[in-house]
C-alpha cells in the first residue's frame, strides 16, 4: 500500500488549494473503514493534526482551520481529500496524509503549501 499525496503549492493568502491522496494498492473495504487525517509540520515545529474523517462520517478539525478546511473522501477511487480555503501564512507547512485500518498506519510522503502574505 502507498499513499500517493498531491496539491500542494504556492498561494497568497486568501487563496485555495485542495490536496488528495489516493491509497494505491489498498483494499477498497479496508479504505472505507478506516480512519483517515491530515497532518502538517511547519518548519522547526511538531507535527500536527489538520483534520480527521472516522469511517461513520464524522469530522474532526484543529481550531485554527475550523470553518476554512474541508476534509472529504472518495471511497470508490480511495481519496482523501483536503480543500483548503482562505489560506493563512500561518498554514504554511508540509502536509502529510494518514490512514490508519487499526491494524497498520499508511502515512503519505508530504506535499507543501506555501501561503505568501
């Protein structure tokens, strides 16, 4: 299994971007069960949750992203997706796809939003 990531780039703030990762190899009903998130890391900083989406549909979001993220899925072309408006300089950062079956945890190889003030 590999989480392919892609979307990310250069924005000034105000802008959009809409990052997707699709889970190659993945068996369709183990994508649909599983836990799926975004993550970023910042340079010098931990990284951190984004936003979460559980099997049964429920959302999960970082205070600072509320309102302006959006994180959805495919289960038919097994894709997370993260729409992001109003982009801050402050969601700089690289961003990380993760989906966790419960019994492994896939990460992605980061893509980088860069938002400009």
């Amino acid at each position: 299994v590999q989480l392919q990531a892609s979307g990310g780039g250069s924005v000034q703030a105000g802008g959009s971007l809409k990052l997707s990762c699709a889970a190659r190899g993945m068996i369709t009903s183990v994508f649909w069960s599983s836990q799926k998130g975004w993550y970023r890391q910042a340079p010098g900083k931990q990284r951190e949750l984004v936003a979460e989406l559980s099997s049964d549909g429920s959302t999960n979001y970082r205070d600072s992203v509320k309102g302006r993220f959006t994180i959805s899925k495919d289960n038919t072309r097994k894709t997370v997706y993260l729409q992001m408006n109003r982009l801050e300089p402050e969601d700089t950062a690289v961003y990380y796809c993760n989906v966790n079956s419960g019994s492994r945890d896939y990460w992605g190889q980061g893509t980088l939003v860069t938002v400009s003030s």
